[in-house]
C-alpha cells in the first residue's frame, strides 16, 4: 500500500479537476474570440470607413482606445493579448511599419491593464482620461518619424495630433459601451 493513503486522499488524474480546467480555457479562448471580433469590427471601421469621410478634419484612431478598453476589463496579461492583436491591426490599417504600433499598444494595454487591476476603478471617467493619455503618446509616436526623419515641420506636426485628438475622443464612448457589452457577453458564456 502506497504511504500517501494513509495522510491524504489520492490525487485525481480525471474527473470535475479537469474539466473544470478545461471550462476555464474555453471560457479565455471564447473571450478572447469576443475580443477579437469588436476589434476586426473596430478595425474595418478604422481603416475603410473613417478615411473616406471627408468632413473631418483629420482620422480618428480608434483601435487604440477599443485596446484600452479591453486591457482595462480584462487586466494585465490578457490586455496584453489584445493590445498586441489590436497593435497589428492599426498598423495594418495605418500603413505604418509592423512593429509601431504593435510594441506600442501591448506596452500601454499591459500597463493599463496592471493599473486597472490594482490602482483604478473599471469606470467611464478613468477610461475617458487613460485615452486621452493614449492618444497623446500615439501622436507623438506617428510623429516622431516624420519629425525625426523625414524633416516635417513640428508646428504642423502639433497641430495635426490636436485635430486627431479631438477627432477621437467622441468615439471614447460607443466604444467603452461597446466594449463593456463584450466582456459581459464573455462573461455569460
């Protein structure tokens, strides 16, 4: 007779213990699946429909702030996730070099992400000021080539971040709603 009988029960090689393993995994892949839909959505509206609207002054980047949102829902490594998903697909649609925005947004989402678990509340206020925080320095990094290289004139350069700034920020909220509506509709399944 095995000597652990004797102090513990044996341990469960099958069972609720794996399954209840197994539940958990789907419930993250189906999450992610969710996330990952809104930001396709998020992604075509980015890059087909905003740039052909010829009544605003400049296009709102948007895909950032659905990062965000997720990141601040679904806390440090899985916003993480969706922030480098989301990275690849605004650089896609901004046309700018694959790594941009992809280190970029993983970075903030795995820091706002980290902050909302610990420091913040999981509201519309929060979210409203991390965005603008973002926007700011995702101006400043669509900047810093065509200051740096390119030899663009940094008064245009302010000024165009200013109108790509009060461009976005209206869409702060469809898509903090949007956004919440997703990690509930995770969270059911």
């Amino acid at each position: 007779m095995a000597n652990w009988t004797k102090h513990a029960p044996p341990p469960r090689l099958g069972g609720t213990s794996v399954n209840r393993t197994r539940q958990i995994r789907m419930r993250r892949v189906l999450a992610f699946a969710y996330h990952a839909m809104f930001l396709l959505v998020v992604f075509v509206v980015q890059a087909l429909v905003l740039p052909y609207i010829k009544s605003l002054p400049s296009i709102p980047l948007i895909l950032p702030l659905a990062a965000v949102g997720a990141a601040m829902f679904e806390g440090g490594a899985r916003g993480a996730a969706v922030g480098l998903f989301a990275g690849v697909l605004c650089d896609i649609a901004m046309m700018r070099p694959i790594a941009q925005f992809t280190v970029l947004l993983t970075i903030i989402c795995l820091v706002v992400g980290v902050l909302a678990e610990t420091v913040f509340a999981r509201g519309f206020a929060p979210y409203f000021v991390i965005c603008i925080a973002v926007l700011v320095v995702c101006a400043i990094a669509q900047m810093f080539t065509l200051l740096f290289f390119d030899g663009a004139e940094a008064q245009w350069l302010f000024v165009e971040a200013i109108r790509q700034l009060v461009v976005s920020l209206p869409f702060t909220i469809p898509l903090y709603f949007g956004m919440r509506v997703v990690v509930r509709r995770s969270a059911e399944e």
